[in-house]
C-alpha cells in the first residue's frame, strides 16, 4: 500500500511538473505577444498623433483658402 501511495505520488509530481513546464512555456509565449502587442501599439499611436497634426494642418490651409475666396469680391 506505501509503495502504490508512493508511486501515485511520483505521478502526481511528474504531472505537475509537465504541466507547470507547459504554463512556464505559455506564460514566455504570451510576454512576448504582449511585448509585440505593445510596441505596435506604441507604432500606432504615433501614427495617429502624426495623422492628426496633417490633419489640423491640411484644415488649416483650407479654412484659409475658403476666407480668402470669401473676402474676395465677387466679380461677374
């Protein structure tokens, strides 16, 4: 009886230890996915910062353009 409780004991840490190596694995995986994840979202936050300032910009040169035109007599 000792020696079958002993050797479902063995098992159990075996198992234990497989799982724990599979989770240890995962958890490498995932950190590095988030690390990736972080970085393109780093990418892309600047991106839309970048995005934004054209964006002003370009509204900018129009709001320009059109008060010109609007202050501009109107000839016929």
């Amino acid at each position: 009886m000792l020696e079958a409780s002993l050797s479902q004991l063995e098992q159990l840490v075996s198992d234990l230890v497989q799982q724990n190596q599979a989770l240890l694995a995962t958890n490498q995986s995932l950190n590095a996915e988030l690390a990736q994840t972080k970085d393109e979202n780093e990418s892309l936050q600047l991106s839309l910062m970048e995005q934004e300032e054209k964006q002003g910009a370009t509204t900018a040169r129009i709001q320009a353009l059109v008060e010109r035109v609007s202050a501009s007599p109107v000839s016929a």
